[in-house]
C-alpha cells in the first residue's frame, strides 16, 4: 500500500509520526516526572508525620497522654491516617474511619529504614508508612505505627492533566501532519515544475530544459543531468532525421533509374542481346544498392558498441601490404606510386582493420592525380599507433573537413568520377570501425597532400 502513495503522502505520513512520536514521549516524560513528583512529596509528608508522632511519643508521660497528644495533632489532617498499636496488639490511637492495611510483611526495626508502600481501599489509592517507636513511658516496648495518605487529590489532578495531554498531542499531531504536507508539497514544486518541462518534450518540440536555477541545490544536479540527456537526445534525433533525409535521396536515385530503365525496355519488345545487357546495368545498380544497405547495416552495429567480432594480435605492416598488392593495378594504371613504412602490432579486429585501410586507400586512388603518390605510414608511440594514408592531389576546402565523415557526404562531387562514385559511406565506416577500436581519426589536407590519420590505442604487451 505504501508503494502507491505519492511521495507527497510519505512524507506527510513520516512527519506525522515524527510529530506523534516526540508528542506522545514528551507527555509519557512529563506524567512519569509528574508521578514521580506526586510521590516524592508524599513520602516526604509521611516522613515529616513519622518525625511528629516520634516527637509526640517521646513526651508522652502515659499511654493516655500518648493518645490525647495524638489526637490534638493528627486528627485535623484531611486525608492523612494513623493507627498505633502496642507490641502486645492493644490499639493506642486510630484516625476516625482507618483500618489499617493487612500486610503480611513484617514491620522495620526502629533502627531500619522506613519502608513506603502502596495500598487501595475502596478503588482509592494510599500510600502507607510503617515504622516502629518507643515511647517514653514505656521505653522498653515498640509500637507500631501506621501511616497512610489518601492520593487521590493527586490522582484526579494526574487524570485532568493526562486528558489535557491527549488532546494536546492529538491536535499537535493534525498540525504537524499538516504543515508536514504544505512542507512536502511546497518542498517537491520544482519536481512538478520539471514534470511539466518533460511533459513538453515531444519528437517536434525538443528544446525544453529543465530550470536549472529556479530549483533548490539538491535538484540541481538532477536538472543538469536530465538537460544534458536532453542534449543528446536532441543531438542524435536530428542526427536520424538528418540520416532518414539522406538515406531516401540516396536510395531514390538508384531505384529511379532501375525503375525507368526497366518500364522503357518492357514498352517495346526488343532482342535478347538488349535485354540482357539491360538486365546487367540493373544487376549493377542493384548491387550498388546492396552495398549501400550492407555498409548502413555495418554502421548500425558499430554505433551501438558491440564487441569486435574477433579480436586478435596482428602486425598492421603485413595487412597494409596486402591491401597494397591488391590496388597496384589500379595504381599502375593511373601512374600512382604506392608505398609503405613502419610497423607494430595492433589488438583489434584484421578484418575490420583491413576494411578501414582499404576504404582510406580506395579513396587516395580516387582523387589522387595521374602520376601522383599514395603512401602509408605505420609510426609506434607510448600511448598509441597512428597508421597514416597520405595522397598527392587537389587540397580538400577546410569547412569541408570537419563534414568528411558524414553519412552520405561528398566534399566536391565534381572532382569524383561517376564511374567510381560511391554512396559517400566509406569514411563514415572508417570512423566508425576506429572508434570501435576505442582510437580515433583525424584528416588534414594542405600543400597539395592530403592525409588520414587512424590513431589506435597501443596494444597491451604480452
């Protein structure tokens, strides 16, 4: 049931028993002080009476005058009690209406403490003070004496004031209870404040933040937290819609000339020779859109921080020379000297590594000038590897630097052959198979070089 309640609710409920806890221990405090009091004076009382009856019976010349020296002095005592008796169980003296309790206890010696003790007659409450005495007429015999005191003057006052108490606890309680929950509710403002924020933040409305300065110190952290989430909610919404925009422009083309291609060849009838060249381009655009869909499909994986497939040891000199050996012919063709240096090992996937290289060395091809150069350089830190590709050719414009390695970005699509162009992934996939190597990569372009920067994190040794 507790699980339901707002938090509101529990903390008005805490607060009230907080509030009930120290109200009804303050008043146990007070009546158990009260009591104790009642009964502190009381024996003092009966002890101050022992002191006169002792006073009394030493004077005394005879029993007689023992009992009219009693009499004078204790018979005006409203609620006060006394009854001598002699050692031989005669009764000296007895205050009208007294009959003395019946204990089985035997009574103190006269040189014993007094003991007090407790005694109901009639539903009233007595306390009682048995000692022993001589007399002076009689020094060698012992009277015991009784005294006892009627408390319910003091009991009365104690039951007015526990009534008292109650009700003061029961409305000290409402009160606290409710100013717990004008506290709480006033306390968790800012909360709804910020529930209203989030409520506001929908797929077309993502600028809402949280008011970080309007709530108190210990939601302030909260609210940076949940704006800095915001942030990157924003961040990578815009970065969806962004890639959804590019995805449809880039699938529309290839799919536009299949579709157009395909509803001329079938309007007129034509040779198998025709269709069948017709039905090569379309495998050719088909396959095109396959890549594309694959490398989308392999962005995909790697951006949700998967696990290398397998990892593994591997010296990135013999995977750069065989990446080398498979683009020399079409380095040779365009008269582009390839070459390499350096070595070290790196822990990663060789596969994903090769792929990675493979996509920096297709691109340096492309846009490297006829009778350029392409050169790779593989250079060993303490903290890092950083395997380089650098091309000759035309400097890359430096506000299209940061946007290389978009999804779907082509920094000057007039410098690229339509025969060669591709969807604009491959650096995107480059970026993103480093950073799943945990490194990262960097380009620089300038002085008619251009070069990438892979830069991995160095591998742990043995």
């Amino acid at each position: 049931m507790v699980r339901g309640l707002s938090l509101t609710s529990r903390l008005t409920l805490f607060f009230t028993g907080v509030a009930a806890a120290v109200v009804l221990g303050l008043g146990w405090i007070f009546m158990a002080a009260a009591d104790q009091h009642f009964m502190e004076l009381d024996s003092a009382t009966l002890l101050d009476k022992r002191h006169l009856i002792e006073e009394l019976l030493a004077n005394a010349n005879s029993a007689e005058d023992a009992r009219w020296r009693l009499g004078e002095a204790l018979s005006h005592h409203h609620g006060l009690f006394v009854s001598v008796m002699s050692a031989k169980g005669g009764l000296l003296f007895q205050s009208s209406g007294f009959v003395a309790p019946e204990n089985t206890q035997s009574m103190p010696a006269h040189h014993e403490a007094p003991v007090l003790h407790g005694w109901t007659k009639d539903g009233r409450e007595h306390r009682t003070l048995r000692f022993q005495a001589k007399p002076r007429y009689d020094p060698a015999s012992d009277l015991d004496i009784s005294i006892a005191m009627d408390t319910a003057h003091h009991a009365q006052f104690l039951s007015d004031l526990r009534r008292r108490l109650a009700f003061y606890a029961i409305v000290a309680t409402l009160v606290s209870g409710l100013l717990g929950w004008l506290a709480a509710h006033q306390g968790l403002a800012p909360l709804r404040a910020m529930k209203t924020r989030a409520a506001g933040v929908t797929g077309q409305q993502l600028g809402e933040r949280m008011p970080v300065a309007a709530v108190p110190v210990e939601m302030a952290e909260l609210a940076r937290e949940l704006n800095g989430m915001l942030d990157r909610l924003q961040s990578d919404f815009c970065r969806l819609q962004d890639f959804s925009s590019d995805l449809a422009h880039e699938l529309r083309t290839p799919i536009s000339n299949l579709l157009t291609q395909t509803q001329v060849t079938l309007s007129v009838a034509r040779d198998a020779t025709t269709y069948r060249d017709i039905l090569a381009s379309n495998a050719e655009e088909l396959q095109q859109l396959a890549r594309m869909v694959s490398d989308m499909l392999f962005l995909a994986k790697t951006e949700r921080g998967v696990d290398l497939p397998h990892k593994e040891r591997f010296f990135a000199a013999h995977e750069v020379q065989a990446l080398l050996e498979f683009y020399e012919a079409i380095a040779d063709e365009k008269k582009i000297k390839l070459s390499a240096d350096g070595d070290c090992t790196i822990d990663g996937d060789r596969l994903m590594f090769r792929r990675a290289v493979s996509n920096l060395l297709s691109n340096a091809l492309r846009h490297a000038p006829e009778g350029g150069a392409v050169h790779v350089s593989i250079k060993e830190f303490a903290q890092s590897t950083e395997v380089s590709v650098e091309n000759t050719g035309r400097d890359i414009d430096a506000q299209a630097l940061p946007r290389l390695f978009d999804r779907f970005y082509r920094a000057d699509p007039a410098r690229l052959h339509a025969s060669t162009d591709g969807a604009g992934l491959g650096l995107a996939i480059t970026k993103a198979i480093v950073e799943a190597h945990g490194g990262t990569i960097r380009v620089q372009s300038a002085g008619g070089l251009t070069k990438f920067v892979l830069v991995f994190p160095c591998s742990s040794s043995g």
